[in-house]
C-alpha cells in the first residue's frame, strides 16, 4: 500500500508534464505550478480536516459527511483501527493513499482554465473544492456508511468522485472563466515529448491508482492491475485507428495517427476502466477500453460546436464523459465472480441484477449536480473576493498568452538564439500579475545588456 500510495503521488507531476506539454511555450511553467501549488494546498487541508470530513466516523449523520474524530490526524494513534481498510493496513497509511486521490481530482481541473486564472484564484478555488466538493463525494461514495454507497453506487477506484467530478467541475469553470472559445486559432502542443512522458508517468501511477484500491495484496488487486493494462493498451490503439479513419482531408481513412493522440487515448482508457477494474473480468476490459476512446474521440469536436466553451485541454471530454462511460459499464459488466468474497460483492446488469445500471446512473447524476452546484457557488465567492480587492479573477487577455511571465515572472525557455533569456530576473521585464510588458526603449536595452551579462 506505501508503494502503491507513491505510485499514485507520481501521478501529479505526471499531469503536469502531460498538461504542459500540450500549451503553448508561455504556459508552461504556469500550468506545471497549477498542478504543484494544488498538491500543497490539498495536503495540508487533507491533513486538518479533510480526511476527517472524507473518512471519520462518528456524529449524528453518518451517511452525509464525516465527523472530526480524525481532524489534524494527531487523533491517528498506534491503537488506532479503520472500518476502512484491512487489519494489516494502518490508518496513517490508508489516509496518505486517499490523500493522493484527493490531489490528483483537484489537479485534473486546472487543464480547463491553463493559461486564463489568476493563481492565487486558482489555489483558492483548489482549496475551496477540495473541501465543498471532494470530501463530501468522497464520503458518499467511497466510506462503506456513504449515503451512495449503501445505495449500491459502485466505483471502485474512483471513477465518479474524481473523474466524473472534476471533468464536470473543468467544463463549468471553463464556461465561468473563459467563456466562448477565442477568435485566434487554438495553440498546439509545443511539446510532444512532454506530453507522452507526462502520460507515461500517469499509465505508472495508474497501477497504484486502481490496484491499490483493493487495499490488500490479494486476488482483486491483480485483476485491477491487469484490467488497468488492458483498458488503457485497447482505448490508445483504438484512438489511433480512429484518427487514421477520420482525421484525414482526403476522406474516410486517409488521417495519421499521431503520439498527441496516442497519449490521449492512453488517458481516456485509463479513466474509463478506473471505476470498473477490480470487479469486470479483463475482456470487458479491453471493451470498456475501447467503448471509452471511442466515445470520448468525438465529444470534444460537438462541444466546440454547440457550446462554443473554451475547455483548454478538453478535460470535460476525457475525464468527464470518460468517467461516465465507465462507470455506465461497470454497472452492466460487473461480474460476482472476479470480486473477493470478503467484501462487497456487486452484480452487474449484464449478469441479471437488471436495477445495477440504474443505480450507477443516479451516482453519476448526483456527482454531477454536487459538481455543478459546487463549482458554480466557489466561483460566485471568488469574483466576489475580486470585486471587493478591485482585482480580476481572469488573466488579462492580451496577457493569457505569457501567463508564465504575468503568474510567475519566469518562462521556461531561453531564446531561439540561445544567447539570452526570454525575461531578466529583477529587472523590469519581470510582469506582474494582470500588467502588460510595458517597458521603455532605454530600460529594455539595459535588460538586455544585463540578461546577457548573466547567461556569460
């Protein structure tokens, strides 16, 4: 479980990496502190109450929200026992594995708002989300006394509370912050390598992700491992043949496949088998693989069409509609007989339990109003915060282009001459957050003069 609690830590640089990989060259390093300031903010909420409004029993409404037994986790003794996790897991270890959880769903979001909010509004929100949105989702769904749990909601490693919620929480911030998409054309990916690196390093974290949420060395947790792999390898070969038969300008099966697809798929397949993998049997893994690509290939074309929403990195797209496919099928496929008899055991429509996939239906239809609901309301307290410090939420729009230098005062490339640095560290090219570069001939040649001097 420590192994498979880092594999899934691995994960958020790993997002970091796949994100920044697909902006553009000034969004970079703001994308990649998204995702690092949110591993801060959420591990330090997790640890004071968090985990405690998540996972701890006690109090009068114990299928609403968690109670404060475990708040600050100095409650977390030696002696200390979890209804949650095996007797041979300690309770320290089990909240470290879903603290990563907590963190990689929080992460997820900030793909749809890259390059537009305000940093420090974007740790607020993280914070805010984490405690409105995650905690509550995650006590329903995953504590066995959860409201959705007793219910009969199966997800067995995450694919409503994380995927479902944060793909519908990115597709309503992006309509809040970015509104329609942009007249200019859209950025590319500046750099490819990145993106299959950072996608590599989610397939790693991936295995902890999924067969470490059987929370024992066992039979369930080599079938999640398996039925991981197959549902990510079947989801990036179908993408592929999906881009060679309808990405091409001269007809049906004249596209390329190319590794910006590869990665994508890679990630749908991986999001799709995520609420599925330690109850189906690994050939319907290998169709839920390919159902999900499938389905997720072609949302992000009719939300551009019909909505005109500006999801940067089309997080709605892979994670939401991923999410919600998969955990659609986990409902008919899941199989009594690939699943330990110790625990849960889940019957899926397919197998003559025919109410299962209606269940699964209203799980996602409340993840999805909680996200909605959620996302809506923190975004009203923002602005409000804005409005009231005279400040703006949303990078000026002439600035969302170098968010790196308006964020942060630093970008991630040197030059294409390679002989001085795109900014000058204290100088006055350095951008404060909402202003233009503005800088006097004089002033700038000196900034020069000086970048110069230091690259020497």
């Amino acid at each position: 479980m420590l192994t498979a609690t880092a594999l899934v830590q691995i994960m958020t640089p790993g997002l970091a990496f796949f994100y920044s990989g697909l902006v553009g060259e000034g969004r970079v390093l703001s994308t990649m502190m998204m995702c690092i300031g949110t591993s801060a903010v959420v591990t330090i909420l997790w640890s004071l109450v968090g985990f405690s409004l998540a996972f701890a029993p006690g109090g009068g409404n114990q299928d609403a929200i968690g109670w404060g037994d475990y708040a600050t986790l100095d409650t977390l003794l030696p002696s200390t026992a979890t209804h949650l996790a095996a007797s041979s897991i300690t309770v320290h270890t089990f909240a470290m594995f879903q603290l990563m959880f907590s963190i990689i769903a929080a992460a997820i979001i900030c793909g749809a708002v890259v390059g537009k909010m305000k940093w420090v509004y974007w740790m607020l929100f993280a914070a805010m989300w984490h405690l409105g949105v995650y905690c509550p989702l995650a006590h329903w769904i995953f504590d066995p006394r959860g409201w959705l749990s007793t219910y009969g909601v199966i997800d067995f490693a995450g694919g409503m509370v994380i995927h479902v919620s944060s793909g519908v929480s990115a597709f309503v911030l992006a309509w809040l912050v970015g509104g329609k998409l942009p007249t200019h054309p859209p950025q590319v990916p500046h750099n490819v390598p990145f993106v299959l690196l950072g996608a590599a390093l989610l397939w790693f974290g991936w295995f902890g992700f999924n067969a470490g949420s059987a929370v024992s060395a066992g039979y369930q947790a080599g079938l999640a491992f398996t039925n991981t792999q197959l549902g990510a390898a079947t989801a990036l070969l179908t993408w592929n043949l999906m881009e060679l038969a309808f990405n091409g300008e001269r007809g049906l099966f004249t596209g390329r496949p190319t590794a910006v697809g590869s990665a994508l798929g890679t990630v749908a397949g991986l999001v799709g088998i995520t609420p599925a993998a330690g109850v189906v049997s690994p050939m319907w893994a290998l169709f839920i693989g390919f159902f999900t690509a499938l389905s997720v290939f072609f949302v992000p074309r009719l939300l551009r069409r019909f909505t005109g929403v500006d999801d940067v990195l089309d997080c709605f797209a892979v994670h939401g509609v991923g999410g919600m496919v998969g955990a659609a099928l986990t409902g008919l496929f899941a199989n009594p007989s690939y699943q330990a008899v110790t625990g849960k055991v889940f019957t899926g429509s397919f197998y003559r339990q025919a109410e299962r996939l209606g269940i699964q239906c209203a799980g996602i239809s409340v993840t999805i109003l909680m996200s909605v609901v959620g996302t809506v309301t923190i975004y009203g307290v923002l602005w409000a915060i804005a409005r009231m410090l005279g400040d703006t939420v949303c990078i000026p729009a002439d600035m969302q282009g170098q968010a790196d230098l308006s964020q942060h005062g630093e970008s991630a490339y040197f030059s294409a001459s390679g002989k001085k640095p795109m900014y000058a560290p204290h100088s006055s090219l350095v951008v404060r957050s909402g202003e233009s570069p503005k800088v006097d001939a004089d002033k700038k040649d000196a900034s020069k003069d000086a970048a110069a001097a230091a690259v020497v």
